[in-house]
C-alpha cells in the first residue's frame, strides 16, 4: 500500500504507486531520475504498509493527530512528534494521473509537479529557492497515479514562512505562455531520460495492455505523443489547475514540534481566502478481463530478459481484508524467506532480480510482478516457476508459524519507517488522499491482523486467475 516503502526482498518491493511515480530536482534539492531509480521506487513503496499489529497491540500509528478544516474545505491534519526544532509540511493534492481523462491530454499532473516551482509575482522562482535555501530546508515533490504531494522539512522556527510561501503558489500561481513551454520542453526531457531504462518501457506496455479504459493505462509521466503536443496546449494548463488545485481538493500535514493553536491561526490567516471549487471528473470505469494477455516487446541495447506480470487487483476499502491479504501473500511468495526466492535467486541463479505486490489506490490497481532473468533461454522456465508458486497458494494452507512471522516481520518494518516527521507525514498524506480520514492506517492494520491462511488462499484464487493475467516480456533486439 503505499508508496514510499521498504523491501520485500533485496530486490523485492511492495509496488508502486502508480502507474509510474514521478518527482523530480525541486527547490535546489536534487532528486534522482525516475527512470535511473524505478526499481528503487518500487522498492520503496512498500514501507506504508509494511505491518500487521497482533490482536491486543497498541495501534499501528501511535501518535496524536489533530484534524481543523477551514470553511474553504482545506483539511489540516497535525501530528505532535518528539522532533525538536523540526517540522514535515506536505502538501497533498488529491490528483494525479487517475484524473487525466481527456483523450491527448495525459501527464498533466505531473506537469504541474513542476510548474508550481514556476513562482509567483511575490515569490518568483529565484525568490522562492533563494528562501528555501537559506532556511536550509529539504523542499521536493512528487506525483503519482492518485495524487500529487509537494513537500519541505525545515527548522520549526520557520513554520510561518513556509507557510507563507507555499500558500502564495498555491493561491497565486502565475505562469507565461513562454514558462509553459519551456517546462513542457523539459518534460519532454525527462520522457526521454526515463524512458532510457528497460524498465520503463517494460511497465508502460504492461498497462497499456492490461488497462482498456481506465486512466491507470497510462504512466504517470504521460504518453510520449501528448507529451510532445504539451507546448501547444498553455490553455488547457490553466483550465487543469483551475479545476483541481482548490482547497476541497487538498490536505496539509504538519509533522513535529509545532503548536497546534500556532498552526491553525497562521493556516487560517494564509489559505482563508483560496476559493473551493466543484469540478469532479469522470473516471471510466475498468472492464473486468476476461481472459489472459501476453505481450513482447524489444530494447535496442544490450539487456537481459525482463518480465512483469500483472493481475488487477481491488480498489482500496479500509474495512476489506483482500488488500492486506494480497499483500501478506506478495511476502510469501517473494520475500527473501520464500522458498521461490531461495530456488530462483539463490540455489539457481537464473534471476537477480524478483519482486511483486500492489500498491492501494482509489481504483483497482495491478498487482505486479517483476523479473529480470540472468540465464535468457530459462525465461520460460521462471515464468512457469512463478505462475506454479501462484498456483499452490491456492490449495495448500499457509503453516500458521510462517504467517505469524510475515506478519510480524512487516509490523516492524512499517513502525521502523516511522522514524522522523518526513515519512511520518508521507504516510499520513497516503491515506488521507483515500480517504481524507487519518484514521485509516490504524483501521487498515485491523485487517491485517485479522488475515487468516484461508483469506490467503481465497485472495489466490480470486485474483490470481488466467483470464486476469497480463504478461509481458522485453528482450533486447537481435539482428
């Protein structure tokens, strides 16, 4: 479940957060491309939700959290944390690639990851880096399928100017036609550089084949062809942050030592004149698949054989055990532990690579698979292995000590990644941009507790099918 978090195996991840989660250098800070580090991305994702608490335990997130709105319907959640003199700030905007319907128009959220450091007539870009930097604060951000998170760490004392100065581009964003297409032009860039990772290329095609409808099809950073028409479409920009960065549509966290009277007067005085708005897409929604799809496709360069295996999941529901189930049963199946990592990776050596899960999202998402084969003609044979482990969870029982263990082990994992108020209010934006509740994560990690090896084997069965499977394989081109 999301989207930030810790590894299942040492190449083994949870999943993304999207179709492609993109960020990129931000207010002085640099942030590594998304395509030289999506594996590490997907890696990262599993740290959200990487616990289960046993019956009687504390709840999973122990800290108080205190929840203001303004009449605008901005929400502000705010979390005393033990950090002296440090404070998170994230702000979270319930957008991402998801929202992208329109035909010709995909990666426009992403876009605006960039453009909101385009400035303001108070705070133009010089401006604004120039204030982050003396502060000496970490300020970045980050897009994904379902939402847009912009963020900075920073000494508590300068609480009130951030504050100021990300109210102001939120409220008053101002860019020209010529900003518009310089940006779109480095877009395009990024496109490019993501792109020149298999990997990339692998999981677009992934979604392209198992999404018919949904927005989901595509990745988060855009298809190249809309990408390449951007410059052309300043307009439709407008028109996008006009409908989807209001007030009802985000959330604030605060994260550390803060007083939280301090924080409601300098929220209110800041943000209470940004307007609401009523603009709510239509998302399509996806077709069940109905039988199984396979596809290839080649890298010009010299690679090993990568593969990714897709079965759609279900959306998130805080109070549905099949997310948690799946996701206890991605470690089963992939976690260093496993017996089909031990063979695959470490008895025969035919992959070096070997990870799957899911990440939650509003909509059901793919639960993928991914493999990168060491010995090229044994592919088929770690596709059956894989596709064969699948199939025993779906008639023998887990042993009860093992499922203890797993769920144990990702408890530690999650509360091991609560370590400081940037991950902390990482979490807390994940699921509030579902649900807008911060008591969700507590309720979430109800159900893993209460996850059985009969949910275990019934989440095999009922996703793991045939008819839901996507394949795709990527070698590289011979001559």
């Amino acid at each position: 479940m999301w989207r930030n978090g810790q590894v299942t195996t040492t190449m083994g991840v949870k999943g993304a957060d999207c179709p492609g989660q993109a960020g990129g250098n931000r207010g002085g800070q640099m942030m590594p491309s998304r395509g030289g580090v999506l594996l590490t991305m997907l890696a990262l994702m599993l740290l959200v939700l990487a616990g289960t608490p046993a019956r009687g335990q504390e709840q999973i997130f122990p800290f108080p959290v205190s929840v203001f709105e303004l009449d605008n319907g901005l929400k502000v959640v705010g979390v005393d944390y033990d950090s002296p003199g440090i404070v998170a700030y994230y702000t979270v905007v319930r957008t991402g690639s998801r929202n992208e319907v329109e035909e010709g128009f995909s990666g426009y959220a992403h876009f605006f990851e960039h453009m909101m450091f385009r400035g303001t007539e108070k705070y133009p870009t010089e401006v604004y880096n120039e204030i982050v930097k003396r502060l000496g604060a970490d300020s970045n951000a980050f897009t994904t399928a379902d939402w847009t998170a912009y963020h900075t760490v920073a000494s508590a004392d300068a609480l009130e100017t951030i504050i100021d100065i990300e109210s102001d581009r939120f409220l008053n964003l101002s860019y020209s036609v010529e900003d518009y297409r310089t940006e779109a032009g480095a877009i395009l860039g990024e496109y490019n550089l993501n792109f020149s990772n298999p990997v990339s290329l692998l999981r677009e095609r992934l979604h392209q084949l198992a999404f018919t409808t949904h927005p989901y099809r595509h990745t988060t950073i855009g298809l190249l062809d809309d990408i390449r028409a951007m410059p052309q479409h300043y307009d439709y920009s407008l028109q996008f942050y006009d409908r989807y960065y209001r007030p009802n549509n985000c959330v604030i966290v605060v994260v550390g030592d803060f007083e939280q009277a301090d924080l409601e007067r300098l929220v209110t005085q800041y943000y209470g004149d940004w307007e609401s708005g009523s603009f709510e897409p239509s998302i399509p929604v996806e077709p069940p698949q109905m039988e199984a799809r396979a596809d290839a496709v080649t890298w010009p360069n010299p690679t090993l054989p990568l593969m990714m295996i897709g079965y759609h999941a279900p959306a998130f529901l805080d109070d549905a055990i099949d997310m948690p189930a799946l996701d206890v049963l991605s470690q089963l199946l992939f976690s260093q532990n496993a017996p089909l990592f031990r063979r695959l990776y470490l008895r025969d050596q035919v992959v070096d690579l070997l990870s799957g899960g899911a990440v939650d999202q509003r909509d059901p998402p793919l639960f993928e698979i991914i493999v990168r084969i060491t010995k090229p003609d044994q592919t088929d044979v770690v596709r059956d292995a894989i596709l064969s482990e699948i199939e025993r969870f779906k008639t023998e029982p887990v042993d009860a000590e093992v499922l203890a263990e797993t769920k144990s082990a990702m408890r530690y994992s999650f509360a091991r990644g609560l370590n400081s108020p940037g991950p902390i209010a990482e979490t807390l934006g994940h699921y509030l941009q579902l649900t807008g509740d911060p008591d969700t994560v507590n309720r979430v990690y109800e159900q893993y507790d209460a996850v059985t090896a009969s949910d275990i084997r019934r989440v095999a069965n009922d996703y793991f099918a045939e008819t839901n499977r996507t394949v795709v394989v990527l070698t590289e081109e011979r001559p």
